[in-house]
C-alpha cells in the first residue's frame, strides 16, 4: 500500500506543478526555452534528471546486475562528454536560439537543419519510447494486476498530456524536485542496503570475480562501445543545448556545468552500485528493473517507496525531456522554417502540441520493438552521436570544416548507424557472423569523421564573413 500511496503522491506533486507552469506560457519562447530564465541551481537538477532516466536506472542497472562494475563504462563516456560541455557551455548560451539545427544552419546551411531533425526525431524518439517500457515495468512491480504493456500506454499518456501542456518551464522545475528527491535517497539507501545483504564480504562471495574487474567478461572494445554513444550523444545532445539557451546568463550556463558533473558522477555510481549490490541476494528473469525491485524488496519500506516514487518520477522526467526535443525541432526547424513562416503565437503553440501527440504516439510504436533497454539505448545514443555531434563540435573547435562536409557527415553518421543496426538483425547469417561482434558506433563515427574532414579539405573553406555571421548570431 506505501508504494501505491507514493507513487500517487508523486503524480500529484507532477500535476500540481504543470498545472501552474502551464498558466504561465504565453509564447513561444516561454514553450520552448522557458523565457530564457533558468538560473544555474534549477539547471543543474535539470540536467541531471534529462541525462539520467531509463538509460541508467535501467539499462545501466541491466548491465551491472549481469556484469557487476564495468557497468560504469557506460556513464564513463558521459563524464568524458562534460569535460568537453565545461568549455563550451557559455558561447552555447551566448548564440541564444532554439535548437541545435539552428547551430548548425548559421554556420552550414538549411540542408544540415533539416538532416540533423532527422536524425533528432529518430534517436530522441527511441529514447523516449524505453522511458515508456522502463514506466510500465514499474507500474506493473507496483500494480501488479497491471500489464507491463498497459502500463506503457499509460505511462504514455500521462507524458504526452504534461509535455504539451507547458513545455521547458514544466520541465525544468520538474525535475528540480525530482533530481535532487533521487540523489539525496540513493545517497541514504546504497549503505543501508549494503548492511541488509551482510555487508561487502557477502557481495564478494555470492558474485563473479569478474563483476569487481575494470573490464570485467567485456574486452577493451566493447567497453569503449559502451562508453563512445554516450560521450557522443553527450557532447551534442540537443536537449542539453535548449536548457543551456534556457539559462538566465552564460555565467548560469557555466556553473550549471560544475554542478552536473558532480552530481551525475556521484549518482550514476550509486545506482551502478545498488545494482551490484542487489543482485548478490535478489534474482529476476528481468535484470532491467532490478533497481525498482530493489527498493520494493530489499530496503525498509519507506525508504523504498522514496525511491520507486522517485524512479518512476525520474522515468516521466526524462520521457517529458526526450520526448519535447524533437517536438521543438519540428516545430521550429521545419513548421516555421519552410510550412508556415508567418505563424500567429496562437497557432506556434497549438502545433507545438499536436506535434507532442503524434511524436508520442511514434514513440509508442517503436517501444514495440525492443527487447532490451540497454540495446535501444545504445543504438539510440549512435543515431544521434555519430550524425550530429561531429558536426556539432566542428561549429565551436574546427573553423575549416564546410558545408558540404556537415551535410555528408549527418548523411553517413544515420545512414550507417541505421544500415548496422538492422544487419545485425535482419540480415543473412553471413553477414551476422561478420559483424556481430562489432558495435554500429565504430563504423558510423568512422565514416562520420572522416567524410567531415576529407570533404572539408577539398571543397572551399568558409568565408570569413560566414564565420562571422556565426559569432554575431
């Protein structure tokens, strides 16, 4: 009953929030970047709640109940990603557009807008469709009487209702609450779980070696294929982009940063720990919701309830987050850009929200496809980090790349990723046998990367005026 209660205490606090953010949107700006007010403190919890979702509490906690403490390879990358994030983080704030596809239009062309769209749309909405399976899963451990796929539609439902409703304002504050409710709870709950299951000797014991190994039963390769998306996707992530275009000042931009870091490293370690730790005495034929189970079966009951609440509130965070993105793109890299260019606010907003329903609905489908969390999250991380970021990093650190070189660099980087993925499991057992044990990340970075800079050395350089345009934007 203590669960039950909670989680229904968590969807009111959720309700209760929206309710009052939505009365306070007005226009676009205020939908799409929260009238660029966000002071640093809200955007640390912000983007610590859109950066640890599903992809961590349960595909992360997947890997570590399987594979112990090379799970941390995988966040690894992630913290790579915010050394690069800590330089860049203010001059991102200082363009003060929209969306990514804005970057990459003024310093390349309309064609690069319109293919890094595609490419958002189709990794962000994967992401937000193992948010969808990673809720039902919880409501079912909850509800029991529940199905895992009603529960993902309802789950569903509930995203797509509060994300059109009031847009970063919604989220942001959000995930305020719910990114510091989780870290201050698994700071509390790893120790006290430690000494449920007799203390570390007893973790030791009952686990592989392997599980306290740095590459643990993975070879080199395949750590650093747990590691490169997410440093990708990290590095170019457009959602992080939006929130820093969100922030008050490029001053709040910056030590929002110094907060991330922090944060994410400590918390995405405790959950890689709880994991472990868990599954020296839980066992389940369904590895990714070991960190819910954990809290309903192995910690004190209200400490437990905390952090299913908080789990499942992180999960609607992140599928809120995911799930706004590429609405934002949508809306205003393709709609206002090239359909309707004189669109009233009324009607920016309006199509901003049917957009949200038929992305959500998108969404949905694609969570029908996947079996596992930590897959989906991985190939997801490779759509967008092997055709975006690479163009993305070449607009702040590479003056000599060219517009043809972005365009052929987002073409190769989805096409690839895209062709690799569904070798791996559609394709003739020969080709299976080739490439299985080789991860979509390397093929598509490699051909992202050197198109980019092949391309770029024999077409012309950018003018200076072009570059220019960029840093007056």
């Amino acid at each position: 009953m203590i669960y039950a209660v909670t989680v229904f205490v968590v969807l009111l606090f959720l309700c209760g929030i929206t309710a009052y953010q939505t009365t306070q949107v007005k226009n676009k700006t205020d939908f799409l970047v929260a009238g660029r007010s966000l002071s640093w403190p809200v955007l640390v919890f912000t983007l610590l709640s859109s950066w640890i979702g599903a992809g961590s509490l349960f595909a992360g906690a997947e890997n570590a109940y399987r594979n112990g403490f090379v799970a941390l390879w995988q966040p690894l990358g992630g913290w790579l990603g915010l050394l690069v994030i800590g330089v860049i983080a203010g001059r991102a704030r200082q363009f003060a557009q929209f969306t990514v596809p804005d970057l990459l239009e003024v310093r390349y062309n309309s064609a690069a807008r319109v293919l890094a769209t595609i490419a958002i749309v189709i990794s962000y909405t994967i992401i937000a469709s193992y948010q969808f399976i990673g809720g039902g899963d919880m409501l079912h451990l909850i509800f029991p009487q529940i199905d895992r796929t009603v529960g993902l539609y309802i789950v569903a439902a509930f995203v797509v209702l509060f994300t059109a409703a009031a847009g970063m304002a919604s989220i942001a504050y959000l995930d305020l609450a719910i990114g510091s409710l989780v870290t201050l709870t698994a700071i509390v709950a790893v120790p006290i779980l430690l000494v449920r299951v007799g203390g570390w000797a007893t973790v030791r014991a009952a686990l592989p070696v392997t599980h306290f190994q740095i590459l643990g039963s993975y070879s080199l390769s395949g750590a650093v294929g747990l590691a490169l998306p997410t440093m990708l996707l990290l590095i170019g992530n457009q959602g992080m982009y939006q929130k820093f275009f969100s922030a008050r000042s490029e001053s709040d931009a910056r030590k929002s940063v110094i907060g991330w870091i922090v944060g994410t490293v400590v918390l995405e370690t405790l959950l890689v720990a709880m994991a472990v730790i868990a599954s020296a005495t839980l066992h389940t034929d369904k590895p990714r919701e070991i960190i819910p189970l954990t809290a309903k079966t192995a910690l004190p009951s209200l400490l437990g309830a905390i952090l299913l609440g908080g789990v499942f509130a992180k999960v609607i965070s992140t599928a809120n987050n995911y799930l706004f993105s590429p609405a934002t793109n949508l809306i205003h890299d393709v709609y206002e850009r090239f359909i309707d260019r004189t669109a009233t606010q009324r009607r920016t907003l309006l199509v901003s929200r049917l957009i949200v329903i038929l992305l959500g609905v998108f969404a949905v489908l694609q969570a029908t496809q996947f079996e596992s969390i930590l897959k989906a999250s991985l190939y997801a991380y490779t759509v967008y980090g092997a055709a975006v970021t690479p163009a993305v990093m070449a607009v702040f650190f590479w003056r000599r790349a060219t517009t043809p070189a972005a365009i052929t660099s987002i073409l190769l980087g989805t096409i690839v990723t895209v062709t690799w993925e569904l070798a791996q499991q559609k394709g003739s057992a020969s080709i299976q046998g080739h490439i299985s044990n080789v991860d979509a990340v390397y093929p598509a970075l490699a051909a992202s990367v050197i198109s980019l800079v092949l391309v770029s050395l024999v077409t012309r350089a950018p003018s200076t005026a072009a570059l220019k345009q960029l840093e007056n934007a």
